[in-house]
C-alpha cells in the first residue's frame, strides 16, 4: 500500500514538474548547459533497435511477389523499419507558415516569401512542383519565461496517397559492408535506399518500462549497435515539451521530447534497393536523418545507426558474380586533367592501376579493371575505357604596326579560341582579337577549346523510388532542358509484350519528336534518339498503348517521386501531367550530350609595334589600311589614303601563299574606299598585301 501510494505520489509529482515545463511556461525547463536561460534545442537519432527488432525483410531478385498493395514488385528490395527519437532538451517542431502565418517556396534558385497561408501557388519563374520551405521553432528559456525562434531550413512536399505533407530528405538509408572503419558512414556503399520524405510526428513515447511498445528506441547512444543506455520518460528533464501531439498536419509536425517517430518497413518507399550482383553475406543497414544538417540541434554527431543484417536470398555466397566500374561523370579524359572511377562495394579492391580503395582518380587513358573480394568471392570486372581527348592547340598570327596603334590577331582552331594577356586575364574569344592602341610590342596568349560528346544517365534509374503500378494512361514527365542534347534512350519496365508510342513535346503540347515502338515483358531500353532543344516545361512520356489490357501496361510510381532529378548544367525533371508525386514509364534517361570540354595549351603571339622610318615605310599611309567587316563572309571593303597621286596593288594570299586574286588601281589621290569580293572561296585565314610606292603592307583576316 505504500508502495502504491508513493508511485502516486511519484507520478502526481513529475505531471507537476511537466507541466510547468510547456511550450508557453518556462518555469521547470531544465537547460542543457545548467542556466536558466537557454536555447532548448532537439537532439533527433536513428534507433538501431527500431531496425533490429524485426525491422528488416530481404527480398529476392526476381519473383519476389508484391507485398504490400500499389508499391510494385519486391524484387531486390531491402524492406525497413525507421524509428527517429528526440532525445534532446527541446522539442523538434517544424511549420509551414512563420508567426505571421505566411508560407515560403522554393521555386528553383529563387525563393519566395509571403505567400498567403492557403491556396495554391504559381511560381512567377514557371518553375513547376516548388518546394514548400519549413519553419523550425526553436522554443528559448528566459528564467520562468517561454519564447520562440522561428528560422526558415528545409522543405516538405504533398503526398496525395498519404494525404500528408512529408519533409524532404528526413531519413537515408544504405547496406554496406563493415570495414575496420570505426565511422559506418565512410564503409563501402552496396545499395542505396529511395529518395523519401517522412511525415514527423509523436508516433510513441520513450516508454515507462520494460514492457513499453517503443522502450529501447530512445538511447543516449545510438550510433552504435548493441549499444547505449535506454532512456525512459522519466530520464528526460523536459519530457513531452512540444506537447506529445504532434502530427502530420500541413501547419506543424515535429516529435516532442522523449518521444519518437517510427516509419514501418510496410510503408512506400522504406527499402533500399539491393543491386543485382548482391551475394548472400553479413551487411549493415546504415541510417541517417537529416544528412543535410538543415536542422538545428544539441548535437550533429549521431544521427545515424548501423545494424548488422544477413542477406540469405541473394547469390549464393562465393558465386563470383562480377563488379563492375563506373565513372563518376564523364568517361572522356582532357589533356592535363582526371577521371574519377568507382567499383561494386567489397572488403577489399586491387586495380590494374595497383590501388587498393573503391574509389580511384586516374590522369591516364586507358582500359581499367579491379578484382573486388566481396561475399561473391573474389572476381575482376570486365575492362572500363577512359577515353583520351586532346584538342589541338590554335594556329596564330601575329600584327605589326608602325609607332603605334589597335593590331588584329588572329587565330585558326578546331573549337572555342579564348585570348589571354600576360597576367592570365581573359580578354575575350572567337577567331580574332583586336588590341588597344599599343606603343610597344606585347605579347598575347590564345587556347583552344573543344567540346565532345559525352553520356550520362538521369535519375531516377529504377522504378526502385517508391510503390506504383502498372498503367496504359497517356501521362508525360515535364523537364526544363538547360542546353541542347540528344535524349538516346530510355528504361521501361512492361507487364507484357506490346507496342507504345514515346513523345517529346514543348510546353504548348506541339509534338516534337514521336517514335512507335515494340517493347518485350520486363525491364527493357526503348532506343529514342530524340532531339531535345534548350527549352523549359518540355514533356516526355507516352501517347498510346496496343496490346495491353485492364491493370497491365508500362511501370510509374505513384506516390514517392522526390522532385527534381537533376543533371547540373544539363537537365531537371521537375514533375508530371498527373501530378507531383507521380513519376511515369520513362526512367535512367540516356543523354547524350557535347557538354564535355576540353582545352588546349596556351600558345603565345605578338603584336609588335616597330620603328618604321628606318624601313623607308609610309607610317600614315600604314596607319591608315582598314578592312571592314573582320572577319568577314568574303565580301568586306579596304580602306586606305594615299593623300598623294600613286598606284597601288591589291593581292589576296590564302593560308598557303597562293595569291588568289590581284588588281592594280592607277593614279590614286585620297582616302580610298574599296570593295572585295572572294566569297566563293573557302572559309580561314587570308593575307591582304597592299603595296604602295615600292613597299608592301599587309593586313590579315577571316573569312567564315
């Protein structure tokens, strides 16, 4: 009876202490640091027993079946379970709207404050899908008062099939294989989970006992398995400040003190995505919230776990399935410049190079290989081509003036010519450049740049991202193409052999390119060669179906696509005809593209200013040649003045020397306004020899 009478006592005493400590009382809010004034900040983990404790379900390659309705196919999917707790001082809040109840949207690099607190929004830039920004609440503690700070970080997206708003980039996941690396962040990446947001919330308590649902989850270490002392309610000075809540509202979600959020292994989107030559062995889940640091917290340094997990429903184990390289971007190698080359996860890797990590940079061409020893055993990748480019360096002439005066360089070169001074200051491009007055000789630089073609692959790269279907509905991906490139293929992923029609459309739905084409069961590449120009809100998707029946067609994912996908400089799918959270048919775009550049060594050239007189030279007849326009098509004027009764002659000397034409004008007196004409010769460099009272002068242009 005591006994009893005392937890009463206990309990009635800590609701007491509880709540005094609110999001609007201050009075028993303990700070972190012992004073009373205080930021109370969140302190978010990733519970390694959430995962532990039947929080994981492996699935095999193939006929893995479908086990949870509208996500697809398991097939090569690590389902898990994620469970995020607060264990921090404060609580971790999250709002659509600041404390004047006005939202914020990131349309691409611009973002847009003010924006009212409901209604739908337009981006004035046109950019589609923008990103809703969020507010943290950060609650501060003036003695026995209470405040807030609100400070605009991170962003949340709609997801209809939830009906809820999801923050962004909340949790990653990955297998790995452990090495002797303390850090599981740094160990070799085998697969990687999708692209998802989580809806934050006060899923359940830190618990109160052993027999509590979630006891075990809330630790005051996390990071490592097995490991941590289990924090209960009572072990948190600030226990459910934030008000034990929160939900999925679009206005705030958060997780208060002591409590946790936990996202099961059955929801869309909750797996990592095991690649195909993934054998049988002993892997670790790694997790990680808020991997971007968008939020402010007690500590940085523990937000992730690592579980140990066996994988029995892969390749057998020792059954040499082979790694295989890949370049981390382009594949094609300048003059001068690296490559960077990745390979299949192992506890070990020996290149043909000789290094021993996964990941290696080379300044060579070549053919390159690695044996990895992983739980397939021990086995070499086929070959992988790094492609040398080398641009040849411009061909360059040079001017002379007498005493003074503007010189024309000029260049001849396979691609971009770029012109430098001796202080390394770029000057301009194009085939010519002309200087400033000059009263001394001076040296100038020239570079050639060439551009190649080069492939790259756009996310996503599977239907891997998120639960789906398969459909026959004319749906279109909408992208932004920031530079013209040829769109050489595309992944689908059919229910049965049939026939589809792939469009490329521009923004006012006018048909671009249309290609009809027969597609087998399964995964295959749809071979395009579409033409895409530089342009915005451009569609792709598919216009018909024939062969198909009811709930069969081509794969899209319907609810757990995370825009954009994006190629830097080159590319941003943004979203669909359907829909945000919709992703439709078309996936690991082949793009080919001359984005690639590489650029030549520098090459010098002068513009010489000479004393004339000594020459016998006509310095103001010299000074005054003009042509008009350099460079030229081929038809363009000479200007001169001869300011004295003379004869001159006109010859055009081509690259080589071989004068091409050539005319004698008698009894000159004045300035002279000549036309010439060789446009029905070929383009590049030409000298103009004007000679004059015995002397020749000679000038220099381009014919494009």
């Amino acid at each position: 009876m005591k006994f009893s009478t005392f937890l009463i006592a206990l309990a009635l005493n800590v609701n007491y202490l509880y709540s005094q400590c609110t999001t609007t009382n201050a009075t028993s809010c303990v700070c972190d640091d012992g004073t009373q004034n205080c930021l109370l900040l969140p302190d978010i983990t990733a519970s390694w027993k959430g995962i532990s404790n039947n929080g994981w379900t492996e699935y095999p390659q193939v006929n893995a079946g479908t086990s949870q309705n509208g996500q697809g196919p398991d097939n090569g999917r690590l389902r898990v379970t994620g469970s995020t707790p607060n264990i921090g001082h404060g609580s971790f809040t999250v709002r659509g709207v600041d404390a004047n109840g006005k939202r914020a949207f990131l349309c691409g690099s611009d973002t847009i404050f003010n924006v009212a607190a409901t209604g739908d929004f337009t981006c004035p830039n046109g950019i589609i899908n923008p990103k809703q920004l969020l507010n943290q609440r950060i609650y501060r503690k003036d003695s026995t008062q209470m405040s807030y700070v609100d400070r605009w970080t991170g962003s949340m997206a709609y997801h209809p099939s939830h009906g809820h708003n999801h923050v962004n980039d909340w949790a990653v996941m990955t297998l790995r294989i452990p090495t002797s690396d303390p850090n599981p962040l740094s160990w070799p990446i085998v697969g990687e989970g999708a692209k998802i947001g989580f809806c934050l919330m006060d899923y359940g308590q830190c618990g109160t006992s052993t027999g509590s649902t979630y006891y075990g989850h809330c630790r005051d270490e996390n990071t490592v398995y097995n490991q941590g002392t289990t924090l209960q309610n009572v072990d948190f000075p600030n226990w459910n400040l934030g008000g034990g809540s929160y939900n999925c509202s679009v206005t705030e979600q958060g997780i208060s003190s002591g409590w946790t959020d936990v996202y099961g292994k059955h929801l869309d989107g909750m797996w990592v995505n095991l690649p195909e030559n993934t054998c049988n062995g002993d892997y670790y889940i790694v997790m990680e919230v808020d991997k971007n640091n968008y939020f402010q917290e007690e500590r940085e340094d523990n937000n992730f776990t690592a579980v140990p997990v066996t994988l029995s429903l892969q390749h057998p184990a020792n059954s040499s399935q082979a790694p295989k390289i890949s370049s981390i971007g382009s594949n094609n190698l300048c003059s001068g410049g690296t490559v960077s080359l990745s390979v299949t996860a192992g506890s070990s890797f020996l290149w043909s190079t000789g290094e021993t990590s996964q990941n290696i940079t080379v300044s060579q061409a070549g053919s390159y290989s690695c044996q990895v020893t992983n739980y397939c055993g021990t086995s070499t990748s086929l070959p992988f081509t790094v492609n040398s480019v080398i641009p040849n360096a411009p061909s360059l002439i040079g001017d002379t003036v007498c005493v003074e005066g503007a010189m024309t360089l000029t260049a001849n070169g396979t691609g971009t010519i770029s012109w430098y001074d001796a202080q390394n200051n770029m000057l301009g491009t194009g085939s010519s450049f002309t200087t400033p007055v000059l009263n001394t000789t001076t040296q100038y630089f020239a570079e050639n740049t060439d551009t190649y073609s080069d492939s790259t692959y756009a996310e996503p790269h599977t239907n891997g991202i998120g639960g789906g279907g398969y459909r026959t509905s004319v749906q279109s991906n909408i992208f932004n193409a920031l530079q013209n490139f040829t769109l050489q293929s595309a992944l689908v992923y059919s229910t049965n052999a049939g026939s589809i029609t792939v469009q490329l459309k521009n923004s006012a739905d006018s048909i671009l390119s249309s290609l009809a084409v027969s597609v087998p069961a399964g995964e295959s590449r749809v071979n395009l060669n579409f033409s895409v120009p530089a342009d915005s809100s451009l569609k792709l998707g598919i216009s018909s179906f024939t062969g198909f029946s009811t709930n069969q067609g081509l794969y899209r994912n319907d609810n757990s696509a995370i825009y954009p996908y994006e190629i830097p400089g080159l590319l941003s799918i943004t979203g669909t005809t359907a829909g945000a959270s919709y992703y439709y048919y078309l996936y690991d775009w082949e793009i080919l593209t001359e984005n690639g550049t590489c650029t030549s060594p520098r090459v010098e050239v002068s513009a010489v200013v000479e004393s004339c007189a000594a020459l016998g030279e006509d310095v103001a007849f010299k000074n005054s040649i003009s042509l008009f326009p350099n460079p030229n098509n081929g038809q363009f004027e000479v200007n001169f003045n001869t300011r004295k009764d003379a004869d001159v002659t006109i010859d055009i000397i081509d690259i080589v020397g071989k004068t091409i034409q050539s005319q004698s004008l008698k009894n000159l007196n004045g300035f002279v306004k000549k036309p010439i004409d060789i446009k029905n010769f070929s383009k590049g460099i030409y000298l103009m020899n004007l000679t004059f009272e015995g002397k020749t002068y000679t000038k220099r242009f381009i014919k494009d």
